[in-house]
C-alpha cells in the first residue's frame, strides 16, 4: 500500500469559522492523507478544542503566532513554522489566513513543496481598519501574490478579490459537515419559545452589531437572540435582544434549532460558516449585502438580501407570516449539493494532486 502523502496546515487564526472549517476539512482529509495542523488558538477557540479533531491528525501548537502586526513575534513565528515544516517534511502546505499566508508564502517558495493560501476574508476588506493599514495589508498581499503559491479562495467574491492579486487562483466553497450536524440536530430536544431573530458568533466590528440593534429596535414585538459574545456587546441595547455569551458547539446548536429565523448583518465576509449551518438547518436567512453573503443566499430563490432597515423588516415580516418555505427547502438542498465537506474534499484533493504532479 503507497505511503499516504503529508499535508501540513499552518493557521493562526483557529477559531470561530475558520475553527470549523479546519476541523471539517481535515477530518475528512485525514482518510486519505497524513494531515498536520500547525496551529495557534483565539479566545473563542472551544477549551477542548483537540476533542473534535480525528485521533489520526497531528496538532502542533506555535508559540509566535499573533493577531496583529508585531515584527519581533512575527519573525519568530516566521523561523518556528520553517522549523516545523523542516521536522514534518510535508508534501503539500496551505497557509490559511492572513498572517499565516503572509509570513508561510515568504518561509517557503513553493518549488519543491507546492503551496496554497486560504485568505478566509482578505484583511484589506476589514472596513474596521483605518485606510492606512488595509493600504498596508494589500501592499503586503499583492508582493505576496508573485510568490510561487495558489491561492483558494473560499467564496466566489474573495475568488475575484484574489484574481486582482496573483495570476495562480482558483476556489473551493466553504463547506459543512452535513451528515455530522444533522446526527446533532436530530439530538437537540425542541423547547416552545417565542418568534426569534438569531445570529451567531462573536460581537465584533465586522458582524456589525449596530445594525443588528437598529433591526431589533425596529421589530420590538420579536425576540432577538446573539449567540456569542465580544467586545462590542454594549452596542447591543434593545430591550429585546438576549445575548447568551460565550457557548460551546452543541449548546450553540441548541439555541440555533430553537429559533426561527437566522439574520447575518456582516459588514464583510468570507465564506460564513454559521449561514451555512442555519441553511442547512432549513432556517430562513435574512443578510446583509456583501461578499460572502450573497454568493450564497439569493432574493427570491433561496433567502433575503437586505440593503435598508426596511428590508429586513419586511423579510422579518414575510417569514413570520409563513412565506418562505420554498426558500428554506432551496437553501437546504443548495447545501446538500454545494456546500459539503465531502465535495469540498474531493474538489481539495484535486487541487493538491495537480499541485503534486505540477511540481514533478
């Protein structure tokens, strides 16, 4: 029996979405080739993280790993993922996220070992950042885009973001682990609860929860539910607006299962994680205009992209009133057959492998 080929994955930013598309992917992964994470973790990383890899995958924690720009930690991180790289011998390494993607496109240079880059939402497109550091994050990503790597973009809108930057792009969906959320969804026990607006994820800039407050303030017969925390949790002041903090996976779950309608009111996105789930979940979605967002959900065929106030309102409106059930069973399906963690597999070991016979 041929020896399995090494993936190495280097990740900084390992948690929320990108902490479920990782476990996914490589869980999946992990039955056709040896799969090394090389990781550091995030404050809504979950405690027991390691639970909920494959026993078979081989995680490796770096020290140097950090958020922001800081010259002294990322050049050491610089030195210790080439050290790990040096000690897993991989065949194929993906980078993902933007710090990982910049400091893993100049350790290594792709001649031997192909490399890939997974931005999972570009850091210049961070509206949160003042314009001369996304000036910065693009200068930094558009010298990283003439190394010899391929960028796989997880939307098709980040696919065009990264077509602008480097002439080796191509791009897989972010996917979901169907059959796995479904065994959890099935083991959620229903509870009887008022009409209820929910999202998903931490309380940041870029979920915008300014607005998430205005749509609430803007229904106040309707309960509004944010599953998460963060720091911006004060701008969420509506009298009907339940924030739960901090939950784990399954407990998540259950609030999602025991809510009616799913609101995404992003100022940016990648791919996100939590609409897909709540598609799959036959949960009616409500989302803001954006990239990431309206790759997926479509007006009048699958769910409501929304612009204005009003809009939410009125798509709010229509699903309570019962007027959205094709949508739902379109977007379910439209996960089924899309957004899969075993398609996304398949579509990844394609790219690997072509990468693998390109580099001879």
């Amino acid at each position: 029996m041929a020896e399995k080929k090494k993936i190495l994955y280097i990740v900084e930013a390992m948690g929320g979405g990108v902490f479920t598309y990782i476990v996914d992917l490589a869980n999946e992964l992990v039955n056709s080739y040896d799969m090394y994470i090389a990781y550091a973790v995030r404050k809504q990383t979950p405690e027991n993280y390691k639970d909920y890899f494959d026993k078979r995958i081989h995680l490796i924690g770096v020290e140097n790993f950090a958020r922001a720009i800081n010259p002294s930690k990322d050049i050491a991180a610089f030195f210790e993922i080439r050290k790990i790289a040096k000690r897993v011998r991989p065949d194929i390494i993906h980078l993902h996220s933007s710090k990982a993607g910049a400091l893993g496109r100049l350790a290594f240079n792709g001649k031997k070992v192909p490399v890939f880059y997974t931005p999972h939402g570009y850091s210049f497109l961070m509206q949160n950042s003042s314009s001369t550091k996304r000036k910065i994050y693009k200068a930094i990503e558009t010298i990283c885009g003439k190394r010899n790597c391929t960028t796989i973009s997880c939307s098709a809108g980040e696919h065009e973001e990264s077509e602008k930057l480097t002439k080796q792009a191509v791009y897989v969906n972010n996917a979901v682990n169907t059959e796995a959320l479904q065994e959890l969804i099935e083991a959620v026990p229903r509870k009887k609860h008022p009409f209820t607006v929910f999202t998903l994820g931490r309380i940041c800039y870029q979920k915008n929860p300014r607005l998430f407050n205005q749509v609430a303030c803007a229904n106040p017969d309707v309960h509004f539910l944010w599953i998460g925390d963060g720091e911006l949790r004060g701008e969420l002041t509506a009298p009907n607006i339940e924030i739960t903090g901090w939950a784990q996976r399954n407990e998540a779950l259950q609030y999602s299962v025991n809510a009616d309608v799913f609101l995404l009111t992003s100022l940016w996105e990648g791919l996100p994680m939590s609409l897909l789930e709540a598609m799959f979940m036959e949960k009616p979605c409500v989302v803001s205009d954006v990239i990431g967002n309206h790759d997926v959900i479509h007006n009048d065929d699958n769910g409501y992209v929304c612009n204005k106030i009003d809009e939410y309102t009125k798509a709010i409106a229509e699903i309570r009133n019962g007027k959205s059930e094709g949508y739902v069973k379109k977007a379910r399906a439209d996960v089924i057959e899309r957004y899969d963690t075993r398609v996304q597999a398949r579509q990844y070991s394609d790219i690997y492998m072509a990468g693998l016979r390109k580099n001879g």
